[in-house]
C-alpha cells in the first residue's frame, strides 16, 4: 500500500546518497534546518546585538514549547541546554546528599554519561545504587523496585534503552517512587519522536532528552522537563544569569530565582543550535508521533523477521509493547561488518556488547530495508572478510 510519509523524503538530502538507517544516532538533517540557520546568520549580520531584545533571548523558552507536545509537556515547562549531561548536572544540583535520603539508582544498562555526572555527586556524599541487569538487555523489574526506598533520593531511568531498544515500565517505576518520597529523572532521549510519550500523564518529576536522535534536530539541544508544582520550589545550585529574574539588570549577590522554565537555565543560550532544531520539531509534531511509531513498528517487525529467517541472533525485544525504534543484530566482528556496511552506503553503528544498530524512521523505505539486511547477511558470510 502507498506510504503517505514517504512524501517526506524529499526533506532530508542525505537520503538521496545512502540508506540511512541511524536516526538513533544522528537523525537525518531537515532540509530547512539550513534555511533556518541561515536566518540565525541574516540576524546576526544585520542586527547585531539588537537580535537578543528582537527573539533570541526567549529561544530557550519557544523552542521547548515547540517541543513540549510532542513529550506531551505543557508549555512553560521546558528548558533547553547543550546537552543531557548539563540538564542532569542541574537535576542534581537541585538535592542535597548529606542526609539520610541520599541514594541515586539506577540500572546497569543506562547510557554511560548519566552513571559519570552521577558518580561524581559521590563526593558530596551520594550513595549511587546500581541494578543488573540478568540478560544485558532487559531491565529486572522487581530488582529495580525493590531497590527504590525511603533512602532513595531520585531514580534515574532511560524510557527506552540505548543498547537494545528494550522500553522500561516508567509507570511502575513512578509509582513506586512516589510511595516513598523519591523522585524520578526519565531519560526519554530514544524515545522522544518514535515512542509515543505522555509525561504529564504518567506524573514524572523531571525528564531530560536530546534533539540529536528521533527528533532530527541536531547536536547543542538537550532538554529538562521539570512538573510544574515542583519547579516552583527548587532552587539549582548550578545556574546562571539566565535564570536570574531579572537578568538585564546585573544584580550581584546571590541569585534571585526566575519563574520556571528559566530558573533552571544557565548562561547565555545555543541560539545557533536552537535555530536549527526547529525544523526537526515541526515536521514532528506534523507528522504526529503515533504514526511514526505505527511505521517504525511495521519496519522494525519486518527487518527483525528477515534476521531471524536468516538465523541472525536479535538482542532487541520481540514484543512491539517493549521495543523502541531500533533493531539490534548480533554477529560475529559486528564492528568490522559494520564498516563494509557503511562502505556499501548503509549507514549503521556499532555498539560493544549489543551488536549493529539499525533505525528506520518515518522516511525509510521498504526496500531500504530489505537491501540492508541483505547486505548483512552477505557480509557477514564471508569467510575471513571481516576479520576484527
């Protein structure tokens, strides 16, 4: 049957050079992107440093409302920084450690960065709590709540994990926090604009992400959602004169808090990045996140059955309720096999202890598909050819 979202396709300049398949990774650049930030350019070179009183210095605040939506946030409780390690570093700063409630979880399968800006909250007297993992791919559920208790100071969890796509039970997680008094840090990063999202609904008190991925908005734009009745009443140590509530004024002296979202800013925005991200956000929000899902489903289904016909080892889940919009293929020098992937015009990546990642998105094709697993499979058979 014809795809209505493949319409799409003539957006997106690099699909006319390759297969790309790694929109968890780097999504593919808008065409538009580039018209947007030669307007950022335009701007700069004509108005100078009039532009920041014309629309720059609120950027942070209409991009996030640009992208609340699509997380199913409401406006005025985003705020846009360089990345998620930044947004986490805010979260942190925002509690203390030297009390009882001192401990950080989290899972041993959590993107490495957000265990580094943890770890180091260790010498202000952070407890950090690790949960295993028994398969390296799913989440022990039961392990993981029983670790959350009156100690517990946040839970720090990946909506969708970036090694195998595995979907964790946020709700469960949620609740139980919130029974004992510990707060929950949603990393929605490999979810946001493929996993339909509803962070209001399901109550979270801060969710972070990126605009790198699914959202093909590029680097320089992470995100911090903080709930509305708890943005009112934190105070970050790590902040800056954009969260000053009266910034242009230049008081001295210790900081006088804006209203959110400000108040969790820091310095001077990305105003380049935040240029270029819009147009990843509004064909987004255009398309609407339950069909890309419905389309990232269908692919994913079909590229998984190809590797199992062809008796390819998945560490994705099988269930469409746990699996996020990657395919994770294992096989011998996945990183070797990677390359000549690459080498052929199908862009993948490689991930140690997972396997080759692969991404359809809203604009793939079937046939993108078929030939990337083919290839693979071809590859992969070659005698001594992809020695690692």
């Amino acid at each position: 049957m014809p795809d209505p979202l493949l319409v799409w396709r003539s957006e997106f300049p690099i699909l006319d050079t390759c297969t790309y398949l790694v929109s968890h990774s780097l999504g593919a650049m808008p065409r538009r992107a580039a018209e947007y930030l030669q307007q950022f350019a335009d701007e700069w070179s004509t108005r100078g440093v009039r532009a920041w009183h014309e629309g720059w210095w609120e950027l942070g605040r209409t991009t996030g409302d640009l992208l609340a939506p699509i997380v199913g946030a409401l406006p005025g409780t985003i705020s846009m920084h360089q990345n998620v390690t930044v947004a986490q570093a805010i979260i942190a700063s925002c509690h203390r450690y030297d009390g009882p409630r001192r401990r950080i979880v989290m899972t041993d399968l959590e993107f490495p960065s957000n265990m580094y800006l943890f770890e180091g909250f260790r010498r202000y007297g952070a407890e950090i709590h690790y949960v295993s993992s028994d398969d390296g791919m799913r989440t022990n559920l039961d392990r993981l709540l029983d670790a959350i208790d009156e100690r517990t100071a946040l839970v720090v969890v990946s909506l969708v994990l970036f090694k195998s796509a595995y979907i964790q039970n946020a709700a469960a997680i949620v609740d139980k926090a919130q029974r004992v008094g510990a707060r929950v840090v949603l990393d929605v990063y490999q979810a946001a604009g493929t996993v339909p999202i509803d962070i209001g609904s399901l109550g979270v008190e801060f969710a972070v992400g990126g605009s790198v991925k699914w959202l093909c908005g590029g680097p320089g734009n992470g995100y911090l959602y903080v709930r509305p009745d708890l943005a009112r009443e934190l105070e970050p140590a790590i902040a800056g004169w954009a969260a000053h509530a009266r910034p242009f004024d230049f008081e001295t002296g210790p900081l006088d808090f804006a209203e959110a979202p400000e108040r969790f800013q820091s310095g001077t925005p990305n105003v380049p990045a935040l240029y270029a991200c819009r147009a990843g956000y509004e064909i987004i929000r255009q398309i609407g996140v339950p069909a890309i899902r419905a389309k990232s489903l269908a692919l994913t289904r079909r590229l998984m059955n190809l590797a199992r016909e062809a008796g390819l080892k998945l560490n994705t889940p099988d269930d469409d309720r746990d699996r996020g919009g990657t395919v994770i293929i294992d096989v011998p020098n996945g990183a070797a096999v990677t390359q000549k992937l690459i080498a052929r015009g199908i862009i993948v990546d490689y991930r140690p202890g997972a396997g080759i990642r692969l991404a359809p998105h809203f604009y793939t094709t079937v046939e993108e598909i078929d030939r990337a697993v083919e290839s693979l499979i071809s590859i992969a058979a070659q005698p001594g050819a992809v020695r690692s």
